[in-house]
C-alpha cells in the first residue's frame, strides 16, 4: 500500500503504459498506478494538475489531460523545455516514473452545463483544456453548441491533431484551427492568422456562453482584450495560471502571485480574478 497519506510528498509510482508523439517536442503519456489500491483510490477533477517526477532529476507540472470519467490511469501532454522534461521524454514504455496529486482547483463542468462553451487554446495551452472538453464532449447532452479554436505557431506544431479531426465530426462541435502568418504548408487548409484575431473573425456573441483559454502569456493577454472588446463579461471567461512551483500543496510558497497560491488557490481562475493580480501574468 502507498503511504501517500502519511507523507505527501510521496509519489505514487507510476508505469509508463503508453507514449505519442504529438510533435517534435510535445509528448502525451498514459501512466498506470503501479498499486491497484492507490488506482481506485485516485479521484480528481478536469483542471487539476500534479507533480510528476522523474526519479534522479526532479519534479514538474503537468496538467492532468484524461477527465476522471476516464479511466483508473493518469494521462499528461508535456513539452520538453528543460531538465525535467528532457528527463522525462527519455523514458520509455514499461519504465516507472512518479506522480503526487491530485493538487489545485478544477473548472466548474456542473456550473457550465446547458451552455454553450468556447475553448481556445495555443500550443501546448491546449493541454490544460484536453480534460474540460473530453469530459464536455462524454457528456454530450449535458451542453450547448461547442467551439474548438486551436492555434500553434506552425503547422508542425499542432498538438492534439488526430483528435480534433475526430471531435470536428462530432454533433455541434464546430473545430477550427489557425497557424501564425508563415507557418502554414501548401497543404494547409485551416486559418492562418493569430488567435484573438481569428476567434474575433468568428464574429462569437456572449449570450451566456463560457470561454476557457488557455496558451502562452501573450495569447493570453490579446484574448482578454478580444474578450473585453466583444463584451464577454470577465465572469465567463475562465483561464489557467501557470507559475513556478515546488511543493504543490500550498506549504513553500514558491508560486505566489500577489495574495494568491497557484498551486492552492488556483490554477483556474476566472478573467474578472486575473484583472485583480500583480500584472506579470
Ligand atoms: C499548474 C501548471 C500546469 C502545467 N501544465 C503543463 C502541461 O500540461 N504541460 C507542459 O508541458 N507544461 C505544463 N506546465 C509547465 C511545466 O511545469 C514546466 O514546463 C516544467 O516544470 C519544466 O520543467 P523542466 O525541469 O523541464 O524545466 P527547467 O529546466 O526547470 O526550465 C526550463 C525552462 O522552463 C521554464 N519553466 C520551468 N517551470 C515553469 C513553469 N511552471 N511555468 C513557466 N515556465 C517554467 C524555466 O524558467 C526555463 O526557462 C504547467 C505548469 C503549471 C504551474
Ligand atoms: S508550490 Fe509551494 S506553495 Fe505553491
């Protein structure tokens, strides 16, 4: 049994069950619980995140991408940026690494249902929407129309590309996909152009409906202000923080932003509570 109770800093030990290449340098992984008790056990929410650590280089954080109605195992999409990454992304199939969580808070998926619901993520950002959308997406009936606008800086880049061919062919599920002005191939068929810019093309009404993004600080920023400028109201607009971090758990307070824990108090956050921190996020 996993003393995980006793200690939380004890990971659960994990099995590499399987591995995708998104692209280059975006991996998603399938982790198994080594201990069947810790895998029924496990209970989490679609935002929540954890600690995953690669044993003999450290820790990182990661998103859980698999809704809780999925499965007794963790998924991840990760991009190898540094150390840990790098660490993880050379581990194969069959080895065991580690996972600590469920930590942070979780989208409203209750709140949200009869609504329709806009996710618009960049790059790797479309990690942190991948549970809120399979889970809206295994709930069907339970909402309105929904959009996917997906954006990556080339066509090279696009996470996620298999699936959104199969969530376009989905009832009322509208996918759209953008690359940055260059990054398009002669095959391309989707938009070129910026996120907030093609989202505001879309020409989206805010009658009620709930936004989620998510991607890189400065998509972030220029969606806000596409946001504020089409009158979404900030209460509708949901985002994810991301944030140094080291315990997980609220005790270090390495992720602080201004009054808030990343790791406690967040990472999804509404735009109206974003307009209240510190403005380097
Ligand atoms: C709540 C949360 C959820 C996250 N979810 C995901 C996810 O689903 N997929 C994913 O790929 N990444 C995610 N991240 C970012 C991820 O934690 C970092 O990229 C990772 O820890 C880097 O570890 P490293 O040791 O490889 O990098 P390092 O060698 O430590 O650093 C490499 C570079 O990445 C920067 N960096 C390191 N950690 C962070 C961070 N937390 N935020 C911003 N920049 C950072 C460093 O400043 C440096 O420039 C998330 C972060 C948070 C806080
Ligand atoms: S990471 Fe330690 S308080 Fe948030």
């Amino acid at each position: 049994m996993n003393d995980s109770t006793a200690n939380p800093f004890m990971p659960h030990l994990m099995r590499i069950a399987e591995s995708r290449d998104e692209t280059l340098d975006v991996r998603t992984l399938r982790l198994e619980f080594i201990d069947p008790e810790a895998a029924s056990e496990m209970e989490w929410q679609a935002g929540q995140f954890g600690q995953f650590s690669i044993f003999g280089t450290g820790e990182c954080v990661f998103t859980i991408t698999n809704p809780p109605n999925r499965g007794d195992h963790i998924e991840c999409t990760f991009r190898d940026v540094g150390k840990a990454t790098n660490a993880l992304r050379s581990r194969s199939v069959g080895q065991t690494v580690g996972f600590r969580g469920p930590y942070g808070n979780w989208f409203d998926m209750e709140g949200w249902q009869g609504k329709d619901i806009l996710f618009v993520g960049g790059g790797i950002g479309m990690a942190a929407l991948h549970a809120p959308l399979q889970f809206v997406l295994d709930h069907r009936d339970d909402y309105g129309e929904i959009l996917v606008l997906n954006g990556a800086r080339t066509v090279a880049d696009i996470v996620y590309g298999d699936e959104m061919n199969e969530w376009q062919e989905m009832d009322r599920v509208k996918v759209v996909q953008t690359v940055d002005p260059g990054g398009e191939t002669s095959e391309w068929t989707g938009e070129v152009g910026l996120i907030p810019n093609v989202f505001e093309q879309l020409d989206p009404k805010p009658n009620g409906n709930i936004v989620v993004t998510c991607g890189p600080p400065i998509m972030i920023h220029f969606m806000m202000i596409t946001l504020d400028k089409l009158g979404f109201p900030p209460e509708q607009v949901i985002t994810t923080l991301e944030n140094k971090m080291k315990c997980g758990i609220g005790h270090c307070g390495r992720c602080n932003v201004g009054r808030l824990l990343v790791c406690r108090d967040g990472p999804v956050v509404t735009a109206a509570q974003l307009k209240d921190l510190p403005a380097e996020l």
